[in-house]
C-alpha cells in the first residue's frame, strides 16, 4: 500500500535527527561524487536515501546510501551517459547555432533547448522510479517521458522547485551551506513536488491498494 503524502517531513518529532541526516547525506554525496563516474550512483544513493521521507519513513543512512549506489550504479550510470550525451549534444547544437547568421538558427536552437529541458524533466521522474521501483531501465525511461508529457506543469515546477536552492546556493547563499545542505535540499524539494504524481500514477499502472 503506498503511504499518503507528507506535506512536512520535518513536522515530527525526529525532526533534529532528519536536519543531520539531510547535512550528512549532502556531504556524503559530495564525496562519493568527486570520481565523476561515481556521481550517478551517489545520485541514486541521495535519492534512495530522502525520497521516503515524503511517504512518513526516515531511513538510516549509512543502510541506505551505500547499499543503493551498489544496486543502481549500473541503471544510474546509463542514465548518467545519456544525460551527458543528450545535453552535450544540445549545448554544442546551441554553440554553433548562436554564432550562424540564418533565419533557420532560431527554430532550430528553439529544438535545441526544447530536448534539454525534456531531458532534465525526465531525470526528475527517473531517480525517483528507479529508487522506489523495480522497473527494468527501459521502462523507467518511457514511464518518465510518460509523466513528463502527461503532467508537463507538475513537471516544471518540480524542476523549478529543484532548481531554486542551487541558484541561491550558488549566487547568494555561504559556500557551507553548499556543502552541508544545498543538494540534498533540491533533492528532496524536486522530489516533493512530483511525488502526487508518482502517487496517481503508480496506482493506475500497478492497481495499488
């Protein structure tokens, strides 16, 4: 049975514990991602880790982390390749594009970022599927693509939602908030914003009681 949403994760009384366990788990990710090729299991790791806070779980750490960057490294590393190739691809299309002196360039760089936003909104669903899921990794990517084209403004938001933390991160807020908190805190904002949807969804696809 899939457990109701929590609107608050923190409105409870291990509040304290879940404040250090989202600072640890961000500096674990940090770590474990300075290997770039480890980057996407760290992902996975991160995710697994505070995704269930959203339906009231407050998983250890250390027993989740780890263990989940070892059976998703294979799923994550794909996807983590096809991020790479996909948004290279549209940033160089972009590139070559604002330096060409044609009216077709505008449509085309239209196109170009077009398919790098799908791409980043897909991500959003994908982690998510893949950590609370057992779906091979062909249908978490046409089950994301899915929800992204279903529910494109859910969608937005929660990359908006994702997205905001690292700007102020980045552009306004102390460096050590970046490395106690930043990431963990977009992960678990995105994945707030698009867990109703994964609620409604998996009920329809799994018949859920």
């Amino acid at each position: 049975m899939i457990k109701p949403i929590v609107t608050n994760p923190f409105s409870r009384e291990d509040w304290l514990d879940r404040v250090i366990t989202l600072a640890a788990a961000n500096m674990l990710w940090l770590m474990c991602s300075v290997p770039l090729v480890t980057l996407p299991a760290a992902t996975a790791g991160l995710y697994a880790t505070l995704a269930p806070w959203w339906q009231g779980e407050n998983p250890e750490l250390f027993q989740t982390f780890f263990p989940a960057m070892r059976r998703f490294w294979r799923q994550s590393s794909l996807i983590g390749l096809l991020d790479a190739a996909l948004l290279g691809l549209a940033g160089l299309n972009l590139w070559i594009l604002s330096r060409a002196d044609s009216l077709l360039a505008w449509p085309l760089a239209g196109v170009s970022l077009f398919v790098g936003l799908t791409v980043l909104l897909v991500n959003l669903y994908f982690w998510m599927l893949l950590v609370t899921t057992d779906l091979p990794f062909h249908q978490l990517i046409t089950i994301s693509i899915k929800l992204v084209f279903v529910h494109p403004l859910r969608s937005i938001l929660g990359l908006i939602t994702g997205a905001l933390p690292l700007a102020l991160g980045f552009f306004w807020l102390p460096q050590v908030v970046v490395f106690f908190g930043i990431f963990s805190i977009a992960v678990l904002l995105a994945s707030g914003a698009i867990w109703p949807v994964l609620i409604r969804y998996r009920r329809e696809l799994f018949d859920t009681d």
